[in-house]
C-alpha cells in the first residue's frame, strides 16, 4: 500500500472556503475516481490547514488516480467556479508519499 498525505493552506481568509470546497466537492470526485480517504483533519491555528491522507494499492494507480483527477472537467470546474471573485484559494499544497513500514512494537 502507498498512501499520500497532503497539506493544504489556504490564502488569508480563504480558509473555510478552502475546506468547505474540499468536503462538499473534492471528496465527491475522489470516491467517483476511486481515491480513497482515510482520514482529514483541521488544524487549530489562525490559519487553518486542511490535511489529508489517501490510500492507493500502488505508484501507478496513485498516479493515474491524481492525473484523473486534476484533469478531469468536473474538478476544472469546480475550482473555476470557486475561484471567480479574488483569485485562487490555494495558497501553498505540500505532498508527502509514504509506504507503510508495519511494525509490531
């Protein structure tokens, strides 16, 4: 398995749009897609970040499920329509690809 975290921080004041746009819209289109979410999580902070982790059986389908989705018409028009008045909400994304080590303590 291949999991794939990412940390979202949104542009000053975009914060909940940013978050509600991702659970309202994103994760609709990641389960159409077969991009499964194992957990999304808020961070307490005057900005707040969005982070989440995706599970994948392997590179390829991690890589074919994320070319899916960044091409795909459903989210260019998502992101379109949600970025009409003041630009981008996204202000920084930061990507982390683990493997899992299971171990037993």
């Amino acid at each position: 398995m291949i999991y794939d975290m990412r940390i979202y921080t949104a542009h000053p004041g975009k914060e909940r749009a940013m978050i509600d746009r991702f659970t309202h819209v994103v994760v609709p289109i990641f389960t159409r897609l077969g991009i499964e979410v194992i957990t999304v999580y808020e961070t307490q902070e005057d900005a707040p970040k969005l982070i989440y982790i995706t599970r994948f059986a392997g590179e390829s389908e991690r890589s074919s499920a994320w070319n899916a989705f960044k091409t795909g018409p459903d989210w260019l028009d998502a992101k379109a329509s949600s970025e009409t008045e003041g630009g981008p909400l996204l202000k920084q994304q930061e990507t982390l690809v683990m493997l899992d080590i299971s171990f037993k303590h």
